[in-house]
DNA sequence: GAGCCCGATTGGATCGTTCAATTGAGAACG
DNA sequence: CGTTCTCAATTGAACGATCCAATCGGGCTC
C-alpha cells in the first residue's frame, strides 16, 4: 500500500489529461472502453459485477481520461448528496467555539472516511431553522449533525417532526424520551475523574466552581465532584460556587472561597473558570500545584500554554466524531432506524497546577 | 421587513405541507398555479420577466405547496454548486487552528450572504490535491479557498495550472509575479503597531522572538519591529531571537536576552512564543506589564483568559472573509478575471500585559 | 445438438431543472 | 386593414448519472 503509492507519480495519465477541455462523462469512458453506459457506472459502483477483464478494460479507459462522476447528476438519481450539514453557531460562550471547532476537525477526517463532505451553514434563533429547513428540501444535505442540544433549544424537536435525519452530539436532557441517535460525553465521570485525582494527591478539601443552576451541563458536571468527594466520606458543604462562565467570576467566586472555606484544591466546571482561579492565586502570591491545585474541563489550549500548565478534564471528541458517523450510516442505511444514545467517558490530562 | 417577519408564524402554510409526502417538483408548482414549468423556474430566477399578477399567483403556489428548488437538478443543468470548498488541515502548529477557526467561521457566515454554502473536506500531504481534484472534476463545488500558502506548497500552482477558481489567504510568498486573487494580512504593520505602542510607553529597550529565518511570514512580522526601532534611531541588534513556535522555546529565548541585553519588552510572533515570556517573568518573579512588557500576535484566547491579560495584535478575520467572498464572486462571475491581491491592516488589543 | 439457465451487458426511461427556440396576443405603424 | 414589433408565456431538448426490463452470450445438462 505505502510503497504502491510511493512509486506513483501521482497517476500520471490522469493529470495528462485533466487541463484539457470538458469534463469528460460516462458516455465517452463508454465509447473509449467499448462498452455500454451501464456497465460503466457498475465498473463504479458495483465492481463484482463485471468480468475481471471488462472491468480492466473499463478502468483503464477512466484512468486515461481522468473521468470523475458528476456529482449532480448522481445526486439528482440517486436523491443523495453525500453531505452532511453541520450549523456554526455565531458566538458561543467560553471556550465552547474551541471544543466545537475540534469536533468539526474530527468530524470532517472521519467523514471523509465513510464518504461523506461536512457541509457548514449558519444561522441563529428562527433563522437557523430556515436554514436546516432549506438544506433538508433542496436535497442540498442528507442529514444533519446537531450540535447545541441544550435546554429549550427546538432544532432537534423540529428535525424529529420533520422525519430529518441527524445525530446529535449532546443529550435531549429535556426529554428523556427522545429516540434519536445522540452521542455524549460523561461529563460527570469526568469531574470525578478529577476529584479523584486530587484526592490522590492528599488533598481533603476540595472546593467546586461550577455555572448556574439551571445549565443541566453544570449540574452534571457538579455531580461528579460531589459524588467523588462522598465516596470518601467527605463533605462538600460550602465548599460548591455558582457564577457565570467568565475569567472574572472564577477569579471572584475562587478568592471568596479561599477566604471562608479555605480549600485545598478547586475543581472547575471550565478551563476560563480555571482560569480565574489561577488569577486569585497569583493576585495572593500562591502557587498553582505547589500552594494550591487546580483542575478545569476541556483541556483547551489555554490549559497548555498557561503557565505551570492546568490539568483538565480531555473530552475524546475524535471518538465522539467516530461514533457520530457511525450513527449517521445507521441512521441512512435503515431510514427506520431507531436511534439510541451513546455516553463516552472523558479522561484527564494532568499538568503543573496539580503538582 | 422587521415586522412582517414578527407578524408571520414562520410560513405556516409551507410548514403545514412539510411533514407529508415527496417535494414538490417545479412541475407541481406549475400545475398549481396554471402556467408552464418555465414560468415557474422564471418566477424563482427572473421575478422581473414576468407580469406581476403572474408572478404573484405562481409565488402564492410555490408557497402553499412549500416548493424548494431540488439543488441536485439545478447544479446539474448550470453546473454550478453554489458550494466552496475550504480543506481542513490535519494539524497546524500554534495556534493557527484557533486563527483558522475563526476565520472559518467568518468565512461561513460572510458566504451565506453570497448565497454560497462552505464545504469543508479534509486532506494532508500529496493525498490533498486528489481531495481538491475529485472535488472540482465531480463537480462538487465551485471554487476553492485555499489557506496554506506556505513557501513551497505546490497546491497553488497546482490549481492554477489546472484553471480551478480559487482566492487565497494568504500571500504567495514565493512567487510575486502569481496572478491569482489573494488576501492577506500585513503581519509587519501589526508588529510595528505592537513595538511603536511599547515605544510611546517609554520603552527604548524592546526585544524581539520570532520564528525562524526560513519562516517568510515570521520575517515579514520581524521587519515590522525592526522597523519601528530604527525609525526613532534605536538599534536592534543583540535584541532579536529566533525559535521554534512553542512555549518552550520562548520561554528559553527570553530567559536567555533578559540575561544578556536586558530588555524591557518583548515583542513576539505569536501568543505562544509570548506566553513562553510570561513564564520566564512568572520565574523571575517579575510582573508582567509593570516590570516587563510583553505582546503577541493572533490575541488568541489564551491572550484573553491568561493573567493580566496579553496584548496581542489581532487579525482582521471577518474582513478577509468578506474580501475573499468579494474576489470569490468576481472570478466566478467573470472567470477571466484577473486576480489582485489585498493587504489587509491588523489592529492591536491592548491588555495588562503591556501595563 | 437442442434446451436451459445464469450472469454480463444493453437501450430506454427517468430524476428536476434551465436553456434555446417558438408561439400567441396585443400594440403601434404605415 | 395588414404588417411589424414587443413582450409574456410555452414547448422540447438538454445536463449526466442510475434504475429497470429486456437481451445477449456462454456454459451446462440431458
């Protein structure tokens, strides 16, 4: 295989031909090959069909002419396009532009795999729906990767009503009847993963810095902390903070904690949150790992590049990505198919702030 | 338009249609609305051929039935797609994923009002040019964004010689006499915005780190403080350094100039080379922005997140986007076109880094 | 050697749209 | 009153692939 691709140069009757006139179509590889249409197009798509030397014959033909399918007529047959559609949300909060954006990475190499292009649009509030809307109708898509799928938001509802195909990365957490295919990561186990480690690490008070109440991702995320710390027999009693995902909070609800609860280790429902707890430390001449440990979620590239390097919780979007697509060929092999969810277990990535 | 849009409950009658049966096809629509197909195509692509009463009655089928041009039929006849195709490296160094990501995002949004739709695919090494020539033989899109224009990637040249359509970000460094349309974004100018504002703080002493000699766009970001320096007299020599883009290496080159020709800022070719800075002074127990000065370039998030907060010279990425989408429309609307390339001004984001 | 069967191959129809050429009605003109 | 001109609207033919039903050919059996 490497070798055999080595020793081409990158086939060259192909390139030959390619500056020259139009595209060449099945008819010509065809006429070239001294065969019929049909037996083309099943040199393509169905090789077993034809006799070894035919399809010899036929392929040298469509080397020689370079001939590549013509997408729009295949897709105006065949009522497929081979694209998925995958909304960009305009702003997200936080660093969830860069989690989303190495999903996407992830997504467009394992599509690629399964014969599939990503397809990006965009659109926000009503619009968005349009947008899905429109793709969906024109055939421009067959199906979709859904992205936000946080409390109240009426895209995957809308899509089931409308017998759209997709795959959601993330729970219905306002249904739990849902029955399409969703995957999701256990941000959960990936909390506790971290307070584990710290209670490895000897620490005993453990303080959470979490988001507000009514994100379901927060509370989840919470559980994991608290679950941990209960297993030990630990309390967890003024030790949990509550604010918005900003630099500023954290560095906020992180001081207030070190005065009134004085922990020893805090465990971030984000890296930005994480981040805000390095401020306070550095603001009070602390050491980050050494004085005083700190664990985010995302492992963003802050969490790299900040100084004694933060530890984070590592969400395995490449197999989030996998598992997605699997999905989708389910979902477009067997238009029937019942949908199920997919909870995958983050992991930790340990740097300087934890010692 | 505001308030027809609040006033409408999203179409109702073509939502009402939607969940049953196939698309209707422009023939359905004709039929509907009593007049021929061609009629009905014209409605959709030349409002203005048509008498007003006609048109009125044949927009009133299309939305009654919810009538979507199937794209597949209308890329076929027009061979057109109305898609870009933008390849997605595998991995970038630094931070240029999160610099591309956001130019990926402008880039999606600003097409969506070009009404083109953004195709991403993916590709690395020799393998990415068969990417980029299944896409444009098969038809699949229209025109490329081509985004690493790197001393010595043949993917230029190779769609220029193959009369693909393409604009790309990026100059072509290696070849002045390149006649294709490209963006870019003068990385020169942006270091000298970043060194002139260090000098009006009162620095005389400003050191530089950047990337190494063979790196163009890291000489061209290095003339820009070179510049400014000698503008007002002031040597370079001694001050400047050349690495490897990583926390590391910046961490090293600054420690090493701190040693022997004492400066008091940095100006440095990336947020990482900057942030390898911050480390040394974090060391050092030296005060970033009062003790020493410090910027970066791309103001990337961990600019924002990262303690006193970096100052950080930042890339005018929905502005390339919006030129990129400009050229794109020329060179499709006219294909002899004759490419010409723009040089875009970055701006600087002051933050505690830089006192 | 006739009959049969199975797999390879063929021609025609079709997907839904737009392009090119044409028709028809009505106005303007001599 | 007939001719020309204009404009709106229509008809038939593509675009390039795949699906379908029918046909061809070779090998096998009896």
């Amino acid at each position: 295989m490497g070798l055999d691709r080595l020793e081409r140069p990158e086939r060259p009757e192909r390139l030959a031909q390619r500056t020259l006139g139009p595209a060449p179509t099945l008819a010509d590889v065809a006429e070239r090959a001294g065969v019929s249409r049909q037996t083309v197009s099943n040199a393509v798509n169905n090789p077993d069909l034809l006799r070894p030397d035919t399809l010899l014959r036929v392929q040298e033909a469509i080397d020689e002419l370079g001939y590549v399918p013509n997408r729009a007529a295949r897709n105006l047959r065949t009522r497929a396009s081979h694209l998925v559609g995958l909304r960009l949300s305009p702003v997200l909060e936080g660093n969830a532009t860069a989690v989303m954006d190495r999903f996407v990475h992830s997504l467009v190499w394992t599509s690629r795999e399964a014969g599939y292009h990503v397809l990006l649009f965009s659109g926000e509030g009503p619009a968005a729906l349009d947008g899905y809307e429109d793709l969906l109708r024109s055939t421009a898509v067959d199906a979709f990767v859904v992205t936000d799928t946080y409390l109240g938001n009426p895209q995957a509802t809308w899509l089931r009503e409308r017998r759209a195909p997709f795959v959601a990365f993330g729970r219905p957490w306002d249904d739990p009847e849902a029955r399409h295919p969703w995957v999701d990561i256990d941000g959960s186990a990936g909390t506790e993963l971290a307070t584990r480690h710290l209670l490895d690490k000897g620490h005993t008070r453990i303080a959470w810095i979490g988001w507000r109440k009514d994100s379901r991702i927060g509370e989840d995320r919470r559980s994991g902390w608290s679950r941990a710390l209960h297993e030990r027999g630990l309390s967890t009693t003024g030790l949990a903070s509550r604010v918005e995902d900003t630099v500023g909070s954290g560095r906020e609800a992180s001081a207030v904690l070190l005065d009134e609860a004085r922990p020893s280790a805090f465990v971030c429902a984000s890296d930005t949150l994480a981040m805000g707890v390095l401020h306070t430390l550095a603001e009070r001449g602390l050491r980050p790992g050494v004085d005083v440990a700190v664990t985010g979620f995302d492992d963003s590239q802050v969490a790299q590049l900040v100084h004694p390097g933060l530890t984070s919780v590592r969400q395995p979007l490449e197999d989030v990505a996998i598992a997605v697509v699997r999905s989708l060929e389910d979902l477009l092999a067997t238009p029937s198919h019942i949908g199920e969810g997919l909870l995958l277990s983050p992991s930790l990535t340990v740097r300087g702030s934890t010692g």
